[in-house]
C-alpha cells in the first residue's frame, strides 16, 4: 500500500477525503503494476474544471471528483497531438450542491 508519510501535513484544501495519507490497497497494486497512474491538482485548478464541467453538462460535481478533472483535458491535449481518437470515461462520487459555497470562496465568488 502506498502513502506517503505519517509526517506528512496535507494543504487545507476543502475536499476532506482528499486529505487522507495512503492509496487504497487495490490502486496501489494497479499503480505498482503501471495500469494506473496517479495525478494530483491543486485546489483551485480542480475548482475552476468543476466550474466549467458544470458548464457543459449541468452537474456540479463534489469537491473530491472535481481533483479527477483536470486529466480530461491533458488525455485530449495528447490525442489530439498523437491523432489517435480516444473516449474518456470519468467516474462521478456525487453532487457538490452542499459545497457551492466552498466553490464560491474558492473561485473568488464572495
């Protein structure tokens, strides 16, 4: 299982569940076998994706699925570059209606 560090002081980022300081034990053994790979973002990129995914499909995602956002665009950038057509599934936790907010602090919508 991979973590990294009991030392380890997590930024204090809105989404809760990102706070945690290991990989579940299936994702550690995709990672350790080159299936997956991971990514991580800041709050405010993760935020502003949110911002605009909610935009195009009308669903505000929580906080936590927002971080899985900002991949979309780098996979499109490279299929783009290489020409190979790709489809890109994102897996939605839920809704973030209780973080609007959050979103708004964040993206300077006081």
């Amino acid at each position: 299982m991979y973590t990294i560090g009991s030392d380890f002081i997590p930024p204090p980022v809105y989404a809760g569940g990102l706070r945690y300081h290991a990989v579940a034990p299936t994702l550690s053994l995709l990672m350790s076998k080159g299936i997956v790979e991971a990514r991580d973002y800041d709050q405010e990129t993760a935020f502003a994706w949110a911002k605009l995914f909610s935009q195009i499909e009308g669903w505000v995602p929580a906080p936590e699925t927002s971080h899985a956002l900002p991949i979309i665009k780098e996979i499109a950038d490279e299929a783009k570059k290489s020409g190979e057509k790709k489809t890109v599934l994102v897996s939605f936790s839920g809704h973030g209606l209780l973080d609007l907010a959050n979103y708004a602090e964040v993206l300077g919508f006081k």
